[in-house]
C-alpha cells in the first residue's frame, strides 16, 4: 500500500492498467479482475484469439451475439474468453423446407431463392441457413437454374 | 419411351411488341406439336428485371411454357427456332420429369404415413365395438 502511494505522487494519480514495474502489478491486480500472469499477453488475448477459433460457433448463432461475448471477454481476460461459450445457446435451426414439407425447390421462385443467397450473388452456407442437407442440393440446382435464365445473379456488382 | 415434360423459358428484348411475343409463342407451339409434344401451360410473366445485363439489355420479357414431349428431337427443334429468332435474348430448357417423379413419390411416402398414423389411434374405438358385438351376439 505504501509503495502504491509513493508511485501515485511520483506519477499519474490514476495508473493505467498495464503494468510498467514489477512491484505494482501484484498489487493492482486485486482491483480488476484482469489476469496476473501475463498483462500484455491477456488483452490481445479475447481480441484476436477466441473469436477466430470460435468464429464458425458464434456467427452461426447469428451477426448480433457476436458483439456479446467480446464484450465480456475484453475486462475478463483469459478465463472470461472461455465464459460465454456456456452463457450463449445457440437456437437450433430447422430446414425451413422441411418445415414447409416442400418436396420439389422451384427455381422460378426467385424470392424464395433470393433469402439463400448473399447480397453478391453467393450461396448462404448450411450453417447460415440451416437447411438440411438434402434441401441444400435441392436448392443448389434451383439457384443455378435462376442464374442461367437471370433471374438471380452470377454474380452482383455494388 | 417414357414421356418427358420440359420447362421452356424465353427472354424477349424488353422493345418487343405484345404481337411479336403472341407469334413467337405461337410458331413455337406449333413446332412442339409438329414433333408429337403438346404445350401444357403458356405464362407471360411480363417485363422483369434482368440480374444481369443481357445483349446489352437490363430488362427482358419472360414467357414460359410447360412442354410435354416424347422424345429429345422436339427440343433440338425448339432451341433451334429459339437461337435464329431476333427478338429472344436468352432462353432455357429444363427436364422436370424425374424431379416430378420424385416429387410425386416423396408426397405418397407422407401421405401413407399419416394414413398409418390416425390408424394407431382408431384402434381402441375398434376394440370397443367388437365386445359390443360379441354382447349383440349372445
């Protein structure tokens, strides 16, 4: 504690959370909750690190969850990268044409077809969708077709 | 040989007249029956816009016919007429019969299955009657 109050005269009254000396990082680490072992390793750590490796996890649950959990992982450092992973549930998704019971994806629906593919003309993929895998090839041909008489794009320019 | 049905699609170039598109149709009509196909339905879908610029046009006039037909030589002939004719753009033939078929059996699959399923549940009203009839009986 005296140490502490020493430095805050001799510096700033308020030390970022980066440790420049050895002496003051045990110290400051009861405050927040940020992780001892390695200070400049944990911040870069929830920014660049969990959201590649659990990238195909989080953005099939959708483009809004996504600012969810960096936003826990960013103070929580290491553990709390791990935390959201248990906190968010993916809904499951059901094959929209197995819902519908449709036996036969008509190609000259290009509404329909419009909602499975991207603004540039790409098809969504299954775990986007979550069209089974049998409405997915169904629904590959369908596209193609649409494409062959312009009624979907090869590809869009914006 | 099995009898095959075709969707045929056509562009016409968005300038064409109402007329111009009536003949096409017609001529091509014509041509399935020459071959021993009938045409089925005939949609004018109208002018739509084009997702992409086709001769240089950004809209066309879409016409669809449903063909049924015996063999492929209708559609040799049909495609033919389609690629001299000034007024088509672009045009398309699809066979649908298999998916159709497929369809069909899919559909029959299901429609067997919740014919089966109410049969489950009318067992028991089945059950009571025969104890009654017995009782008729003695």
């Amino acid at each position: 504690m005296t140490e502490r109050n020493d430095e805050n005269i001799q510096g700033q009254p308020e030390t970022p959370a980066a440790a420049e000396t050895p002496a003051t990082a045990p110290a400051e680490s009861t405050a927040p909750p940020a992780a001892t072992p390695a200070p400049e390793g944990a911040p870069s750590r929830p920014q660049g690190g969990p959201p590649r490796r659990e990238g195909g996890g989080f953005r099939s649950g959708g483009p809004r969850r996504e600012g969810g959990p960096r936003r826990e992982g960013g103070p929580g450092g290491g553990p709390g990268g791990r935390r959201p992973r248990k906190q968010y549930f993916r809904k499951r998704k059901v094959c929209r044409f197995c819902v519908e019971r449709i036996d036969y994806i008509d190609y000259k629906k290009s509404d329909v077809l419009q909602s499975f593919v991207q603004d540039r003309g790409k098809v969504l993929p299954r775990r986007l969708t979550g069209t089974c895998s049998q409405h997915q090839r169904w629904l590959i041909t369908a596209i193609k077709r649409a494409r062959n008489i312009a009624l979907l794009p090869f590809a869009q320019e914006l | 040989m099995d009898a095959r049905t075709y969707d045929l699609i056509f562009i016409c170039r968005p300038a064409t007249p109402e007329e111009e598109v009536d003949k096409m149709i017609a001529t091509l009509t014509h041509a399935a029956q020459e071959k021993g196909g009938t045409v089925e339905k005939t949609e004018k879908w109208g002018t739509r816009k084009l997702a992409y610029k086709v001769a240089k046009h950004r809209e066309g006039i879409y016409v669809y016919l449903a063909l049924h037909g015996t063999h492929g030589e209708m559609i040799h002939e049909l495609e033919r007429r389609l690629k001299v004719a000034d007024v088509v753009i672009k045009y398309m033939t699809i066979r649908t019969d298999e998916e159709l078929k497929r369809q069909r059996k899919l559909a029959g699959r299901r429609e067997r299955r919740a014919a089966r399923r109410p049969r489950k549940q009318a067992a028991p009203p089945a059950a009571d009657q025969a104890p009654a009839e017995m009782g008729a009986a003695d």
